[in-house]
C-alpha cells in the first residue's frame, strides 16, 4: 500500500521530451493556445506522478 505522504521521482526519457517538443511544434501551426495547453496538461500529469506512479503505465 503506498502512503500519502511518499512522493517519487519522475524522470521523463529523452525520447518522451522529443516526441512533446514535436508534437507541440506541430501543434503550434493550428493553434498557439493549443499548444502552450499541451505543454501544460503534459507538466501537471508528469507531476501527479510524483504522488501516483502506479496510475499508468
């Protein structure tokens, strides 16, 4: 059981911080909005992890 108060440490790969960089260039021609939210939801989910980490995969 994991208690509350653990938090851990995230580490996003190389290729995770490529494929967002990518995929927020590319979103960034649609919408700039669009893409600045990508990069947010991206921090705040990696960050939930902390607290989390057995939520995904």
């Amino acid at each position: 059981m994991e208690t509350a108060d653990k938090k851990y440490t995230v580490i996003i790969s190389d290729e995770a911080t490529q494929m967002l960089v990518s995929h927020s260039r590319f979103l960034v021609q649609v919408s700039e909005q669009a893409a600045l939210n990508l990069i947010t939801e991206f921090k705040e989910k990696a960050k939930s992890l902390e607290r989390s980490p057995k939520r995904n995969s």
